[in-house]
C-alpha cells in the first residue's frame, strides 16, 4: 500500500527502518521481536509470561500493530549540529525530537466479505528523528523531556493501529482516502497540538512543574494500551 509515512508536522528525512524492539497490538496485547514471520508469533513471549484471552486472541488472528525502534532514546541516537531549531515557534534549542512512520511492509489493500480493507500483517512503524546542538549539556533532564516528544508518535500509533483495524470501504480507492484523511487527523493535526502545548506549558522541559505534569501523563498513557488521549488532548 503506496502510503509511506513521514514526520508528523516537521519536514525532515525519513527514518531508517530497524529491528524492531517492542510491539503492541490494537487490542492490548503486548510482544516482542516480531521479525515479518507470522508464525513467530505463537513462539513470543508476553511480558506477564501467561496464556491470558489476549495472548490467545493473537494466535487466533492477525491485527494491525504499532512498533517503535528504538523504545527509549540514547543521546548517541541523535545526529549533533551546529544549530537546532523548533520548526513550530522558530526558537534555538538544545535538542529537536520528532518522528517519522511508515506503514509495513507495502501491501495492496485486501478485499474481505466483498469490502475492502488494510490487510492485518501489516504494522506502523515509528522511528525517531533526533538532532542535538553541539556543545548541549547531555543531561538526564534533557534527555527525558525529548523522549516524551517520540512517545506521543507510539502513543498515537497505537491508537491508529485500533481505527486502521476497524475501517472498511466499498472501494479500493475510498478505503485510501479514509486511510490518508485518518493518518493526517492523527499523525499531523493532533501531533501537533500535543507537541505545541507540551513545549508552552513545560517551556521546553525548562518548567520542572509542568514537566512532572506531562511526564506523569505519559507514563499513565503508555501504559494503557487502549490509551486514546493524554492530559485531556486526543490522540
């Protein structure tokens, strides 16, 4: 399906496709290292290393998915340069962290109960774009604020991945536009919004009481894997 991703507001390269480290499935279920081998999927591991209803719901049946690469970001994951700048308010900073994803692999839509529909090996895959000014102190601190820039790109992922497995369309071509209009609601529209009102309210990570307050946020989103808002802002 011709429909590659790109970075949700910022006009930057595209991401470099990896090994994927975590995996989670529309309905919850949460695996890990899934290589493009769909009988590997009865051999994953869950975390809670039980056959709960969701574990067993994922042998029975395919969904769409949502996978990061890397989960947590490492300052040697970001490409230093002399200057960094916040493309949403044009301000120098330390650090810019943004996303790119991609819909994988590339496959035609499949037809279903004479519908169309997005075929369900298919995953979004979320790889950060990362730069950081040279010279910037490597802090803790720097580093945490940046990193919930890339987990709003997973978070809303995920919640694409759910609306992906439900939409159907009479036509090939009216399932794409319901697919490009959901990807530019979702990856561009409400990106953005969380992302502004993140950076205002935390003075990009400068404000350490907000900062707690969107962190705390977070962590409450991730996790929840039915998660479809994050501090009252819909993903």
């Amino acid at each position: 399906m011709p429909l590659a991703g790109a970075p949700y507001t910022r006009p930057l390269p595209e991401g470099i496709p990896g090994v994927i480290s975590e995996l989670y499935s529309s309905d919850g279920c949460v695996l890990k290292h899934i290589l493009n081998r769909p009988e590997s999927v009865k051999k994953t591991q869950h975390f809670d290393n039980s056959r709960s209803a969701c574990s067993d719901r994922m042998v029975r049946r395919m969904t769409i998915t949502a996978f990061r690469n890397p989960a947590v970001l490492a300052f040697s994951d970001y490409t230093v340069q002399g200057v960094v700048t916040d493309p949403n308010d044009g301000s120098a900073q330390d650090a810019f962290t943004s996303f790119n994803f991609e819909l994988l692999p590339n496959l035609p839509p499949e037809h279903h109960n004479g519908r169309f529909r997005m075929p369900r090996t298919m995953s979004i895959s979320i790889t950060p774009i990362a730069l950081l000014r040279s010279g910037a102190p490597q802090t803790a601190g720097l580093l945490a604020h940046e990193q919930l820039h890339y987990d709003v790109g997973f978070v809303i992922a995920r919640q694409l991945a759910r609306e992906f497995n439900i939409i159907d369309a009479a036509t090939d071509a009216a399932l794409r536009t319901t697919i490009n209009q959901l990807i530019q609601l979702h990856f561009h529209t409400r990106a953005r919004l969380i992302q502004t009102r993140y950076d205002r309210e935390s003075n990009h990570g400068l404000n350490a009481h907000f900062q707690r307050v969107w962190s705390q946020n977070m962590r409450g989103c991730l996790a929840n894997p039915h998660a479809s808002q994050i501090g009252g802002w819909m993903l």
